[in-house]
C-alpha cells in the first residue's frame, strides 16, 4: 500500500510539472521575445534563448558575419534583389566580394539582450501617464466593488426580511445578460450625464454591485456562524457594527479573491476605455498597448517588453493576495 501511495504520489507531481511548464510557456515566451531583435523575431524556427546577430567593423562600418557552407566566415556587405547579397570574406579582406544566395548562408549569432526594447518601448507611449490612470481606474473600482457588494451580500446573508430570496435570485438572473446586449444602453446613459471621456463611466458602475461577487460573498457569509451576530446584539451593537467590526474581518479570503479579480478585469479591461476615453492623457495601458500597432506595421520588441512590465503587477498582487487568502483561512475560525 505503501508503495502504491508513493507512486500514485510521484505520478500527481510528474502532472502538476507538466501542467506548470506547459502553462507557464507563454509567459516565458513573452519574456524571453521582449529581448530579441526586431530581426530574429519572425525567424523559424524560432530562438528558445534571445540571440544578438555578430557584427564585426569593416571599412569603418558594421557588418553582420554570415556562415557559408564551407564554414568560412564573411562580412555581409550589401543585399542584392532576388535574395543574393554580396559578401566579402573576413580572413582575406583583398580578395574580391562573393555574390551568393542568402538561403546558402547562415547567420552567425551569440547570447545578447536587447534592452533597447525595454527603454524606447516604455517612451513610445506615456508609459507612466497612462500606468497613473490605470491605477486610479483599478483601485477605485476595487475600493467601489468591495464595499457594495459585500454591504449587498450582507443584507442578503445575516438579516431576516421578506422578499430577500427572491431579490437574490433576480441578481442572479443579471449575469446571463451579455455585456454586449448592455453595452449601448449604458452608453447612452452615460453620454447623457455628460461623463463620455472621464474616468466616471468605468469607476461608477462598480460601486452599484457585481452580481458574481455579491453571490461569492453572500455564499462566505452564511459560513460565518449566526452565535457571533447574535452575541453582537446583546452587546449593543448595529447591524453596520456588526457588518464592520465582526464578518469584514473574518471575510479576509472572500475579501481578497473580491479584491484580486476586480484589480485584474480593471488593469486588463480594453473594451471600456475604448468605449468611453477619447483624449490620449487619459488613456490606460490597456489602450497604450495597442497604439503598438499601427497602420505601417507592428512594434513587436517593443510590444512584448511593455506588455511583460504591465503583466509584473499583476503577478506581483496575485503572489500578496494568496499570502493574505492563506492567512485569512487560518485566523476565520472560533478561538476559544
């Protein structure tokens, strides 16, 4: 039995690395393409590593070494049309340039970081201006998300009154309209209280309640027991009393999930700023991203570094959230 448990042990672990390296590849490949050159970028089959092609000073001018089937090094001095260029080989720079095909040749290449990525991608764009707005944007709406939603779910959890079961379920019923079916008529709400091109139409809404999270912490709610409500009120104390001083509390991982998913849909939400930011300075990073590409062709190298900053917060808040959700978890229960 023993050994049977052991192995069923190892084959579990074998699947969660597996799933992790497999899950964990796109990001290592956002990584590791925000260091490439523009050049090597589209190359099949691609680099796992960033590559620096090798350049060498010729004629008080830099060239990149190219391989030829004999293994015989040459400076790339000029490309031709049809895909010839014409090469000049290193060892013997007096002898005269050699005019070949560019499928015959390869590209000699060595472990570099393009860090120039990383430096004209966040100048490209307002990079900081727009991270400004994106914070506003993300911790307002977490703010708003927490405080309605959990007064909400409350109001449903621990107090007795008619019609509440049916108030639940009419919230409920909400989340199997589409967003796109709401999308016009809260535009047109919107442009009609003058807020189109202001942060108010993508803060607002959520401190009017989020129907999934009132029924996450609605369900947490119902956890907590009803002998530390009732205690409360044989002390004195209010249902507000009761709501901040008792369940906010012991709602910590309820809380932080809440938390965590309302910061990552506000940071990563396009389609709202779209919608209703027009003037550039208010632009979040989810729309900076996208002015990368544009009419003449796409800034890739740059792209993929932006995109790797904007993606460290997230990672960053997901690794505090889930230290606090474990904390929350071990200090929710009755002492005593």
């Amino acid at each position: 039995m023993k050994k049977q448990a052991g192995f069923a042990r190892i084959l579990t672990y074998a699947a969660l690395i597996i799933f992790g390296i497999c899950f964990s590849l796109p990001f290592l490949w956002l990584i590791t393409t925000s260091f490439k050159p523009a050049a090597r970028m589209q190359k099949w089959p691609p680099d796992i590593v960033p590559m620096q092609p090798v350049h060498v000073q010729y004629q008080g001018r830099s060239h990149d070494v190219y391989l030829s089937k004999d293994s015989k090094e040459m400076i790339l001095l000029e490309r031709l049309k049809g895909g010839l260029a014409r090469f000049q080989p290193i060892s013997n720079h007096e002898t005269a340039p050699v005019v070949t095909s560019l499928d015959d040749m390869t590209e000699k290449v060595k472990f570099g970081l393009e860090w120039r990525n990383y430096s004209r991608g966040l100048t490209f764009i307002p990079f900081f201006q727009e991270l400004k707005n994106t914070l506003i944007v993300s911790l307002l709406g977490v703010i708003g998300t927490i405080l309605s939603c959990s007064l909400v779910a409350y109001g449903l959890a621990k107090t007795d009154w008619k019609g509440r079961h049916a108030l639940f379920i009419i919230i409920l019923s909400t989340m199997m309209l589409p967003a796109q079916v709401t999308m016009i008529p809260i535009f047109a709400i919107f442009a009609k209280l003058g807020w189109v091109d202001t942060f108010l139409p993508l803060i607002v809404p959520s401190f009017l309640g989020n129907a999934f999270f009132i029924f996450l912490l609605r369900q947490f709610f119902l956890g907590i027991p009803k002998e530390l409500s009732e205690a409360a009120r044989l002390d004195g104390c209010n249902e507000f009393e009761i709501y901040r001083r008792i369940v906010m509390p012991l709602s910590k991982p309820a809380l932080a999930t809440v938390g965590l998913f309302t910061f990552m849909a506000a940071w990563n939400d396009f389609m709202g700023p779209l919608i209703y930011l027009v003037n550039e300075n208010k632009y979040t990073l989810s729309l900076g991203l996208a002015m990368f590409t544009g009419q003449y062709g796409s800034e890739y190298g740059m792209l993929m570094a932006v995109s790797t900053v904007v993606t460290i917060p997230i990672i960053v808040l997901f690794f505090f959230t889930q230290r606090m959700f474990i904390q929350g978890m071990t200090m929710s229960g009755i002492k005593g």
